[in-house]
C-alpha cells in the first residue's frame, strides 16, 4: 500500500450518544472494561484470521514493490513487531531498519504498560517505528510485521474500536512519507524484530516467554 499526502484519515469516532431517560445505569469497573477490550480484541483477531487469504514466505527479494522503490536508494525497509504479557499488561516493542540490500542500518526499542491484546502491542510498534523513521529523515519506507490480520486493518482502514487511535495515528503517520507500503512477513523471517520486542518486555516486566 502506497501512503499519499491525500488520505483520508480514520474516521473519528462519535460523540456519546445522551437522552433524557432518568433510569440510572452502574458504571463498569476497570476491570470489567478491560476484560471486555481483552474479549473484543481477541474476537477481532480470530474473524480476521478466518477472512485473510494465507501467502506463501516471501523471498530474500523484493517481489512486491514497483521496480522504480526497490532501486531507490533512499528506500527503508522497517520490521516490526510487539511482545504482550496478559499477566502484567505490559508490551515491548522492536523495529529494524534495513536498506535495500537487507543490511541493518538501525534499531529501536520501547515499551508501553496497560497493553490489552497482542494486536495492540502489534500496532504500537508500527507507531512507534513510523516516530523512528520520521525523527531519522527516512523518505520511502516498506514497513513489514508478522500480524496478518492488523497489515489488512491498516490497508482496509478498517479495525475494532479498541485499535482505533492508534490505526488512526498509523495513517496519519504514513503520509509524512514521500512512499510508505506496509505489508505482511512471515514470522519465521521476523526473528529479529520479534527478539528486540521480547528481550524489551521482559527487560521492563521480568516476564518468562516462550
């Protein structure tokens, strides 16, 4: 997907709708609403596996861009990813910067507390490596992550209500870019992104993953 100064953002989302009906409703707990963002989340994920149409592992080239991005020497190559502990609520995220010819030029870590779902974490750390990219002066960037169902949120413009500020944020991030594609990698070519964000959340949690 290619990111132009025209988009249009996410939708904002409504204001609370009022009446005037005097019958008195208790407030949810805290946690109530976060088992309810948790269940949504997770629903989410499930119906977007079900509907996304498995691709096979890519190569070590660059099939799916336009010859004139691959042999631009200001295209960056960004791999995300995001680690969550449904224990503590806390994720950690990585990214890695490459060049065209797949050599790391940098890096960067960060972790957030009160993450609810792994498709948050997942998110997070796309923002987060669009922030990178910026305060880098990156130009043209191909942003990959292991999340399938979120890479088609972000192309569809189209995710749960609990990822809508951050999908919001992605967009609007995106066309700060000259060229900015976003698509899906295998896990198993995700190694590296995927160890940042998990040495980070154990680093800020101590949590023991698999």
């Amino acid at each position: 997907m290619e990111c132009g100064q025209n988009q249009q953002p996410f939708p904002r989302a409504l204001p609370p709708y009022s009446t005037n009906c005097t019958k008195q409703v208790r407030d949810p707990t805290p946690a109530e609403t976060l088992n309810k963002a948790l269940q949504a989340a997770r629903e989410w994920e499930r119906a977007q596996l079900n509907t996304v149409t498995p691709q096979p592992p890519s190569s070590n080239q660059i099939p799916d861009l336009e010859p004139s991005l691959v042999s631009s020497p200001e295209l960056i190559i960004c791999n995300t990813d995001g680690a969550c502990d449904s224990r503590s609520l806390q994720a950690g995220m990585g990214w890695v910067f490459l060049d065209a010819s797949s050599t790391e030029i940098n890096r960067g870590a960060c972790s957030r507390p009160f993450v609810a779902s792994a498709s948050m974490a997942e998110a997070l750390a796309i923002r987060e490596a669009l922030f990178h990219a910026i305060a880098q002066g990156f130009t043209s960037i191909w942003l990959r992550s292991d999340a399938q169902a979120l890479i088609k949120a972000i192309s569809m413009k189209r995710g749960p209500t609990e990822l809508h500020g951050v999908l919001s944020d992605i967009d609007s991030l995106a066309s700060s870019f000259l060229r900015c594609r976003f698509s899906f990698l295998p896990r198993s070519q995700n190694g590296l992104a995927d160890s940042i964000a998990k040495a980070h959340l154990l680093l800020n949690s101590g949590s023991r993953l698999n």
